[in-house]
C-alpha cells in the first residue's frame, strides 16, 4: 500500500492532507530523515511530527470506560469515543467497540477494526467469558448462584434460558458473575429476577484479560499475546 493510503487510512487526514505533509517535511523515519510518498518503509519505522504512527489495521484497545459515557457514536452527551485521539474516528475500516457497556456500567471495554475478530470474540459459539462485579442494594438471599448456574433460568420477555454463569459471592451485597453470553442488561435483569437491584456494575474482564493499572477513562493498544488472552479462562474470584 502506498504511503499516503496507509497514512489516510489511519485517519490522519485524506489523502489530499497527507500529501501536504510530505510536502512539509512531517513525514520522517526514526534519524529524523524525510520520507517520500513513493518510499517503501516499514509500519513501525515511519515518525509523523515526531511521533511513531497510530498501529495498522488489526489494532485492538483497551479501555477503562468511566459511568456516564455511551458506547454508540450517534448519542447525545459523552461517548467512548471522545475518550480516543479525534483521529481515531477516521479510520479505514473504522474501529468500533466490542459489545457495549452502557452508561452505568464502568470498566472493561475493548475496541478493535478488525471485524473478523470483533465477530470471533461476541459470537456466542466462541463462549468467551465476561466476568462482571456487582454491588447490590440488598443482601444476597443464598440461592442465585444454583440459579444463575442451573442452565433453565428465564428473563422476563424472552422465550430461550441463559447460558449457565457461574456467581461468586465477595461480599452480602457484593458478587462476581462470570457470563459466556451478553444479552440486553443481562447482569441487571438476572439480580431483578431474584428481586434485587443492581447499584453499580463493572466489567472487570474479558477471558483471561484485565484491565491491569488502566484508570477511569484511560486506554492503551494490545500485544497479541494480550489479545490471545481474551479466549483464555478468567480466573476465579
């Protein structure tokens, strides 16, 4: 792919744009030297301003989403994506997240442009593990976990049982829920079966993966081999 492609492909600019910081100088390798739009050089060893350039198509990032912002990118108010570089916006293909997080609940979120992989990761066939904390307005009563567990439990409106989840009590009004599937407000709707409310809710990982140090709000890109964490067994509380 030539350069200004791959350049406005991330985002950068059009192409138009791109050009004009060849033309500038912007464009440079690692020494400082300039680069043309007709040079041949590697993804990692190209500098804009300075600065490395964004990783290829393929990236994967992870965030810790804070309360209040959505994840679709035609809400009104905060959205996941004002938390990234504007450019992040114009990628091609463009970067999406991978399932929502919706506006009350925090923590793990990732995003990637690789739409083979988002569809391996959310598809239900690939049973990947989403393990969620939650803080409960009452006590738990001593049945949900053979409940949530047994493989029969119905939600209200829906005509197909849940998946199994397996609970893990932190807490008398704190619990672990491991799910291998994501319907709507799952978590939510599974503690109001049981008659209890769900105060504050957080994603604390996918498969094997954490969030690790990431604060409200920050992001970073993934190594593969975090990647391949995310079809990895959590671990148990």
């Amino acid at each position: 792919m030539k350069l200004v492609k791959l350049i406005a492909n991330l985002g950068y600019g059009t192409r138009k744009d791109v050009a004009l910081m060849f033309r500038e100088g912007r464009i440079t390798d690692p020494d400082g030297d300039v680069l043309y739009a007709d040079d041949k050089v590697p993804h990692e060893h190209i500098r804009i301003d300075e600065e490395p350039l964004d990783p290829p198509t393929g990236m994967v990032l992870v965030m810790n989403k804070p309360l209040g912002a959505t994840c679709s990118r035609k809400d009104i108010g905060r959205v996941v994506y004002d938390l990234l570089p504007p450019r992040y916006r114009m990628r091609d293909p463009a970067l999406s997240t991978v399932g929502r997080l919706d506006r009350d609940t925090s923590g793990l979120l990732l995003f990637t442009d690789d739409g083979a992989l988002l569809h391996r990761i959310i598809s239900p066939k690939a049973r990947v593990a989403k393990v969620y904390e939650a803080v409960l307005a009452s006590d738990l009563r001593g049945d949900e976990g053979e409940l949530f567990g047994s493989g029969t439990m119905m939600l209200e409106s829906e005509t197909t049982p849940l998946e199994p989840a397996v609970l893990d009590v932190l807490a008398p009004r704190r619990a672990r829920l491991t799910l291998t599937e994501g319907r709507y407000h799952q978590v939510r709707r599974m503690f109001a079966a049981v008659g209890n409310h769900v105060e504050a809710l957080t994603r604390v990982s996918v498969g094997a993966l954490t969030l690790g140090e990431l604060r409200h709000g920050e992001w970073r890109a993934l190594e593969d081999q975090e990647i391949a964490r995310i079809f990895e067994a959590p671990a148990r509380a």
